[in-house]
C-alpha cells in the first residue's frame, strides 16, 4: 500500500520542516559513506599496536589497537590513498576503492622495520631520551639493539644538547673504555679497545684522513666496538679496536630549525643555524641547511682554534618506491697545535708530565705558526624500493680533505727543563678518498625462517698529493730562559733550505661482502658475514724523478668472516649474544737488509665476544656487559740481531665493556659506563715484548645524570652533572714514562622551553691538569652560556 504525506507549512512548523529535512540530509550523506579496515602486521607476522593509519588529501585518521586492527568510518565514496606508519616502520601507501554497499578492507598491510634515526618530530613512547640505538648504519640491516650479536653505543643529539658539545672530544667521552685522542692533522679521534683511530667514516662511508668536522651539524655518532672488516674492509677508517661513523642531519617535512650563540672562557664564540623545510607543498622535496661558526682561545698564554661550516641536506621522493638525497659538507679550520715527544730518557729523569719543569699554561710557540686545513664532502645517496621484501641503496661519497698550509710544532724533551723544536711543515697537500656502494637488503622467509640478509660490494679510491718537509730542528729552548723568536718566515726558509719533498700515492679496493641473519626461531638468530677485499696500489709516485718508489707497488687479497649467535630467554627485553668478528690491514713490502724484497701478508685481528643485552622496564633501563679478547697476527718487527724485518708479531687485547643507560623516574636520565683493557704485545722484538701500548689506559669510567622538572610552572628546568675517570698509561713504547690519571668534572644547568633555551656549561670544574696521547696539555676550569631561540 503507497501512502502518500502532506505537509502544509505554517509559522508554527517551519521548524520542524527544517529538522526533518536536516536529518533526511544526514541519511543521505551516510548512505554515500563507507569504511575502511585492516590489520597491520609485521615481517614476523605479529600485530602493529599504536600505527597511525591516515587518508591522503582529508582530514581522517585513526591507530591501530592491541591487535593491529583499525576501521575508518565514514569515508567518502571514491578512490583515496591510505598511509600506514608505526614507530620503528616503514611507511606504506594503499590506494583504496570506497563503496557503499560493502565495507572496504584492505588486505596484507605488512610494516618493513626501518631503524634508521628519527627525526626530531618523532614521538617515542619511552622516556629514556638516552637510549635510542636503533640505528641501520650498524649492521646495514634491519636489526634492532637486541637481535645484533655486537656491541655498539650511540650518542644522539639529545645528549649533545644537555653537554653543549663544542668538539667531538666531548662525544667521545660518553662511550664507555673511550678515550679522546688528537691527530694534529686536524682529526680527533679515540683510543677504543687498546686501539687507536682518529678517521671516523661518514653516514657509513670511508672519508678523508682530514676532517676537522663541526659537532653542529652531527644527528648522532655511533661507535661500533671490535674489527669490523666484514662491512667496512681494512681501510684507514678502522681499527682493531672499532669503528665510528658519523650520522649528520637530515631533512624532515615539518617546517622549523634553531639558531643558537655560546660564548664563553678563553674568548671562545660560537653561532649556529639550523634550518628545515620543504620545498614544495606535496612535501617530497626537502632542505635541510646548518651553518655553524666558531673561534676560541686558548688558556695557555698562545694558541687559538677557528672553525666554520656550511652543511645543507636535500631528499626528494621520487615516488613511492624512489627516493634521492644529496648531503654537503664544506668545513674550514684554522689552529695552532704543540706537542711533546720524548725521543730519550738516558737525560730525563723525570717519568711523568707532572714531573717536568714545562709550564702546563705555557705553549712554548705562538699564534703565527698555525695550521689552515679544510674538508669538502659531497655525498649522494638513492634508495629504491623493489619489493615488500628487498630494496637498494646506492651511496656515493667524494672527500678531500687539504692541508693550504700545515706548521707542526712538536717538543722533543731532552732533559726535565729542555727541549728541540722540531717543526713539520706540510705546505700544500690533498688527501683524497672517492667511495661507491651498492647495497641490497632482503627481509623474507624460507620456510618457517625469516631471513634478513645484505648484499653488497663497494669500490674505495684512497689517494695523497703529499708536499712536506719534516725533522726541521728548529732551535733548543731551555723552559727557565727566554725563548728565541719563533715565526713562520724563518720556518719556511728552514724548509726551502732543507727541501720539500713531493709525492702522489692511489690505492684502490674492490670488496664484495654478504651477510645473514637467520631467526631459527623467534628468539634464537645466527648471524653469517663474509668479505673479500681486493686491494692495489702502484706505490709512492715521486714527482721530482717522475718515477715510483721501487718496492712500494703490491696487491693483496683478504678475506674477513664475521659469526655471531644471538638468544633472547625474554623476547623483547634480555638478549645473550657471542660473536666471531674479523678486521684487517694491508702491509706494503719490506727490503731486507741484503735487498731482497719481502713480500707481506695483511695483518688481521681476531675477537671472540661474548654479553648481555637488556631493555627492561618499559625500556627505562637498558645496557650490556660484555668480555672480550682481541688476537693480533702477522705484525711486523725487526730482529734485534740480525736486523731483518720478521711477520710472525702477536697481539693480546682483553677486557670488559658495561653501558648502563636508565630513567628511573620521570625527568631523571643517566647514562654511564666502565671498561677494563689490558692490550700487550706477546711476540714482537725484545724492545716490545709484553709491554703495554701506548696510551691504553686500563680502567674508564663515564657517567652523565641530569634531571628536567616534566611538570608544573617550571616544567624544563633542569640540571646534570657528570665526569669520567682514566687511569694511567704508558707515554712511549719502552713503558717508562707515565701519562698520568685523571678525573673530570662537568656540570650543566638549563631551561628548555617550546621557543628557547639558556643554559650554562661548566668543563673540568676540578680544574684537572691532564694530558692527551700526543702530550698537549688540555683545558683547565672554563665555563660556557648559551642561547637558543626555536622557530
């Protein structure tokens, strides 16, 4: 029966009319709606909680719940995009078809981990700002802190931030068994398991010897413990001890930046800019630009330190599965440097820096013999995606570092009150490295075992344009008398007299390298690496001859396995790991000492590790512990009688490592560590045989706590105190002279706001005299403030 309605309109009813046809509108617009669910799932399979599910061009999102699901509801009619994200994640796109008679879902959403560094608008879930190791740099794979069979520490950008950073010694200081060295080639680097390294790699590729980088445009630093040749080769980057690589800022697509000005003791001024944006409003076009100039003193009576830096990052989304992005690096520095030697002991009776009558706030040279160096970076980078299961990374990176003019001064002791001053004079020279890698990375399953695995091969082109002259003694000073004049001028007539002496060397490296990392089951992986190196090189080209240096030509091959073994007796939280690690160095030819030629084999060093790793308590405590032992072969000595060079040295480095990183309580965050070493030769020449290494002091020890108010009128105050220790250890190779302990304190007080922060920095407020590896005094009570303004 059809039942017809009339309505006759009056004053009184055009309200209700307007009501009707209201709620007439509404289901309409209802029946021209429709939904949108899933389930978002892992490589693994497991349910993603908390993933941000948002439609491209509206305003509609929603989360994923405890087992990964969502619905969308009232979706509009047509075709959308739908953007998948979780912390930790990948993003993935799904183009959809709303309909109305039946509810959309979208079928396999898998979420591919990438554990490359956040930005700074990520939200963790965790309040241990300390703690963000996850990192892809590392194992060039997708492995978290837990699953990787090695130790590795990670200083982000929150920590440098609380410690106002001025130079990468202050990083290095917060790595357990770390301890600052100084290249006066311009680099600083570390002594990092009884081994030396001051050429750090960047974004994880190999630069130039010469770097004197500026903190300022750094996101992260990650120090990779043990002989890492397996992803990295045998290149002077490494070291038996360990790599670090610095990761630098990266584009974002939220608009925003921070400039900032320090100024503080011994006339020291920093300014620095950071600066974010996109470049088009899709946001696939990001620029990235941080500048950053300084200039300080000294507190010794001469001596200054200059350093500037122009950085910008640019990243463009192709599509969705390609991506390209473009990193520059032009830094400059100028410097003055003084260090000691101690060619002798026969006349020295002293057997420590704190005996010798050198003024510890006297430089004993002055500003006019200085060093002008600078580096130019530029790296490229395309990441493409060819499946859910595998993706390319294409990396290249050009550095050359230079030296426009290099005096070196150095004091050789001869007796506890004199010295000759010996000046190195590097006057112009390049160092140069060209780095291409191809890397692919795989996450699938065969079978029930999920398989994570690299595949890559990389080509490093290291050469030298070397133009020095070195061992100009320049005159004897006695530290109780007067000092001659000391200039540049005379220095360069000294070298012209004495004579430069020009030369060129290229070495190239062709390295293919796979790894594996294999979930027996879900707690249970084994890790398989292996690389193989070729390496090549003409030798020493003389410039003035016009021919190379006989005997300097080789070629060698080396081979660098990598096992490691990791089970989780709490998935998630404990993890007990061991690894087999391989790292090695190429050896050039020796000539005897009846001429004959003696061909080298790589030096190689081996380690054995074993630990624990835990992220406990909603991650606000986590750390490892870790023992070690790191063998030495085929290291080169001469025999004492016959004088000939022999391959058969050893080398023993054994210890412990302990990180241990915790948030107690809210605001409250620590950081701390401790490492024993005990690294001696245990076959090598009489000279050396079970003596120590230089500067490989046995006990360090860090800790860094503050605490910021979370809440309240004062929410963003806060406070952090920290020091290190580091024990004695050995000055020269005879194990004789001491390179005394000391003990730092430093303290920071600051207010973080929204738009700005102020803060104070006080360094060594023991004011400690200390002394690095190469014999510089270092910096006695200084104190800096700063301020930042956020946009």
């Amino acid at each position: 029966m059809n039942c017809i309605y009339t309505f006759k309109l009056n004053k009184n009813s055009s309200w209700a009319a307007f009501l009707l046809i209201f709620f007439i509108s509404i289901g309409y617009s209802q029946n021209n709606k429709g939904s949108v669910s899933g389930v978002v799932r892992d490589a693994t399979g497991k349910p993603v909680e908390a993933a941000i599910v948002v439609v491209k061009k509206i305003n509609k999102r929603t989360y994923t719940d405890e087992n990964g699901t969502f619905i969308l509801k009232n979706m509009p009619i047509g075709q959308h995009v739908v953007i998948i994200r979780g912390l930790g994640y990948l993003a993935v796109e799904k183009n959809v078809h709303v309909k109305t008679e039946a509810a959309t879902v979208i079928d396999n959403i898998v979420l591919t981990e990438d554990l490359t560094q956040l930005d700074e608008v990520s939200i963790f879930s965790n309040t241990n700002k300390f703690a963000k190791k996850e990192t892809e740099s590392v194992a060039r794979l997708p492995l978290r802190n837990l699953e990787n069979p090695q130790v590795y520490n990670v200083v982000g950008k929150d920590l440098m931030k609380e410690q106002i950073v001025l130079e990468r010694t202050d990083i290095y200081r917060n790595i357990p068994g770390a301890v600052p060295n100084y290249s006066a080639g311009g680099s600083q680097g570390l002594m990092m398991r009884g081994f030396s390294n001051t050429s750090g790699m960047l974004n994880g590729m190999n630069t130039s010897p010469v770097y004197p980088l500026n903190p300022a445009i750094l996101e992260s630093i990650e120090f990779i413990k043990g002989p890492s040749g397996t992803l990295f080769g045998g290149t002077r980057n490494t070291s038996f001890g360990g790599v670090y690589n610095y990761v630098t800022k990266k584009p974002n697509d939220n608009f925003g930046g921070e400039v900032s000005f320090t100024g503080g003791s011994f006339n020291f001024t920093r300014a620095t800019a950071d600066v974010n944006t996109s470049l088009n409003k899709e946001k696939t076009a990001l620029l990235r630009l941080n500048v950053a100039g300084q200039s300080e003193g000294s507190f010794q009576d001469q001596g200054y330190a200059k350093n500037y830096v122009f950085a910008p990052s640019f990243s463009y989304q192709l599509t969705d599965r390609l991506k390209f992005s473009v990193d520059l690096d032009i830094t400059k520095s100028a410097y003055t440097m003084t260090t000691i030697s101690i060619g002798s002991l026969t006349n020295v009776s002293a057997r420590s820096f704190e005996d010798l009558e050198f003024d510890y706030n006297r430089s004993y040279a002055n500003n006019d013999v200085d060093a002008e160096i600078g580096v130019n970076n530029l790296g490229a980078q395309i990441d493409y995606k060819i499946s859910d299961q595998w993706k390319s990374e294409t990396k290249f990176l050009s550095s050359v570092g230079y030296y426009k003019h290099l005096l070196w001064t150095n004091l050789n002791v001869l007796t506890d009150s004199t010295a000759t001053r010996v000046i190195r004079n590097q006057t112009p020279e390049t160092f140069g490295n060209i780095h291409l890698q191809q890397n692919f990375t795989g996450d699938f399953k065969i079978g029930t075992l999920r398989n994570r695995m690299l595949i890559g091969v990389d080509y490093n082109n290291a050469y030298n344009e070397l133009n020095r002259v070195v061992g100009i003694n320049y005159d004897v000073i006695n530290v109780n008398q007067p000092l001659n004049d000391f200039n540049a001028e005379k220095i360069k007539d000294l070298s012209y007299a004495k004579g430069f002496s020009a030369s060129t060397t290229k070495a190239e490296t062709y390295g293919f390298y796979i790894s594996d990392v294999v979930n027996v089951t879900p707690s249970l992986m084994a890790m398989l690496s292996l690389r193989l190196d070729r390496f090549s090189t003409k030798g020493s080209y003389n410039v003035s001859t016009g021919i190379y240096a006989p005997n300097t030509a080789y070629q060698q091959t080396s081979l660098a396995p990598k096992f490691g073994f990791v089970y989780q007796p709490v998935e998630g939280k404990i993890s007990v790991f061991a690894n087999y690690m391989n790292g090695f160095t190429n050896l050039a030819p020796v000539v005897q000492p009846d001429n004959s030629v003696m061909k080298l084999d790589p030096q190689y060093g081996t380690q054995w590790e074993t630990g624990i790793k835990v992220a406990i308590l909603d991650n606000k405590l986590s750390g490892s512990i870790s023992y070690y032992d790191i063998s030495v072969t085929n290291s080169t000595y001469r025999d004492a009688v016959t004088t000939y060079t022999i391959q058969d040295g050893t080398q023993k480095s054994k210890g412990v490592d302990v990180e241990l990183i915790a948030n107690p309580i809210p605001g409250l965050n620590i950081v701390g560590g401790y490492a024993y070493n005990e690294n001696k030769y245990t076959r090598a020449s009489t000279a050396l045989l079970g003596k120590s290494l230089v500067a490989s002091p046995k006990n360090v020890a860090n800790i860094w706590a503050s605490y910021v108010v979370p809440e309240g009128k004062i929410k963003g105050l806060g406070i952090g105190v920290g020091g290190n220790y580091v024990s004695d250890s050995w000055f020269e190779t005879t194990n004789t002279f001491v390179l005394p302990s000391y003990t730092l304190l430093n303290g920071t007080l600051f207010y973080d706001q929204p738009k700005y922060r102020i803060a104070l920095k006080g360094n060594n407020l023991l004011n400690e005299k200390y002394w690095n590896a190469t014999g510089m005094p270092q910096k006695t009570i200084n104190f800096l403030v700063s301020l930042a303004f956020k946009f």
